[in-house]
C-alpha cells in the first residue's frame, strides 16, 4: 500500500511442559503473509493439524475475504481428514495477516491473537473463540476464576471441528508507527497486557522484539509452546 512498507520477524520456543513444539509459524514478508497456529494437545493430531493447516491456507490465501475463508475451509476438509485417518482429534487454531495488495487482511479462528499498539495503545483485535471469553463479557465468572480457567480449553471454533466453522476476516488500515503482534496463547497466557505493551513500545527491530516476548513466556514457566510474530509499519523510502 503507498505510503508504507512492513517489517516482519517470527520465532517460536518449545517451553518446558512439552518435549515438541506443536505451534506451527509461516512468514513472507513481500507481500506479508503471517501464520499462527496452535495445534490443540500434545499428540499426533496436534502435530498434524497445525502443520496442514498452514501449508493449506498458504498455499491457497488469495487477495479477497471469500478466497480467505476459502482457504480456510480446505484446511478444516484437510484436517478433518487427518482426524478420521488417525481415529482421534485433530485441531489447531489460526491467526493469519495477509497483505494482497492494496490493504491487509486479518483471519482468526480459535484462541491465538493478533493485538496492534498504535499512538501509545495497545489493542486486542481478535476475539477468543472459546468458552472462557463468552463467560467473561457475559458475566458467568470471573475472568480469573478456575471456571475461567477451565473454559480456556473449550474452543468454540477451530480448524478441525466437525461443523468446519467460518473464520472471522476483518479489514485493516495500517499506518506508519502501528506495531502487530500474532502470537499463540503461550505468549498471551504468560506474558501480561502491561509487559506486551512495554516490549512493543521500546524501539528496537521486530526481531529482538521477538526474542524478548518468547523469553518472558519462558521465565513466566513456558507451560506452552509460545509463538509470535511481530510486525512493524514503517513509511515507504
């Protein structure tokens, strides 16, 4: 888009509760195109879904927001699929920005989230599709409570589900000085709003920005895989 560009880097930890990393990340940075996944358990249809679930919507990501849920769509037939060949569950979430020129597209389904700090605020712009977030905006608990707790593992929407949900695709305006954040909830979970918003503001490259958020996810316990991408808007040269 004329104005500005995007700088971009990714990374992933395995963390100390699990011995592989089930969380799959993509990212091409001209055009962008940036993935998150978190595959749902520790077993061989976590490993399967994430991994199909971005090669899939990579592969088929065009430029509209039907291609998007379209693409979409053929990771819940492919994934589906694994599950059935395995006998047992096979799911994962995605967040997804996708640049196809002329503007920015978000993709979300499942818990992984996308947040944007612009003028000094850092923003969520994904909904959580999970029990624990209707609870919360709804006032069935506290959003700390152990009911909260135990509803963060029942997702409402994800890549894998019998009814092959939609995701949602929203339309962003990016300008220059917006910091992205795509990260799975073993960044979200361990890494507090007011530690988030610190290591984005601090100048610095997406890169070590990076670093920083995957090692506080560690030093919280790193009781998940932890994964983020981070983006900055800069003006064009």
């Amino acid at each position: 888009m004329a104005g500005h560009v995007t700088r971009a880097a990714a990374g992933s930890e395995v963390g100390q509760r699990y011995s592989a990393n089930f969380d799959v990340v993509h990212l091409t940075e001209d055009p962008l195109l940036a993935v998150v996944a978190d595959g749902m358990g520790d077993g061989e249809g976590s490993r399967l879904a994430g991994r199909t679930a971005v090669d899939v919507f990579v592969a088929r990501a065009g430029g509209s927001p039907d291609s998007l849920r379209e693409a979409v769509a053929a990771a819940q037939r492919e994934v589906g699929e694994s599950g059935r060949r395995i006998g047992g569950l096979a799911g994962c979430t995605l967040t997804a920005l996708v640049e196809p020129g002329g503007g920015y597209w978000l993709v979300q389904i499942g818990d992984s989230r996308a947040y944007r700090l612009r003028d000094g605020l850092l923003e969520l712009l994904t909904t959580d599709h999970a029990m624990a977030w209707l609870g919360a905006v709804n006032g069935w608990y506290a959003f700390d409570s152990p009911q909260a707790s135990a509803a963060r593992y029942q997702l409402t929407r994800y890549i894998g589900h019998p009814a092959r949900p939609e995701p949602d695709v929203l339309s962003l305006a990016l300008r220059p000085g917006d910091v992205l954040l795509l990260c799975s909830d073993g960044v979200a979970e361990q890494v507090p709003y007011e530690r988030i918003h610190e290591i984005l503001g601090r100048r610095g490259e997406p890169a070590e920005q990076v670093r920083r958020l995957l090692a506080v996810a560690e030093a919280a316990g790193g009781r998940d895989n932890a994964t983020a991408v981070v983006v900055h808007v800069v003006p064009a040269p």
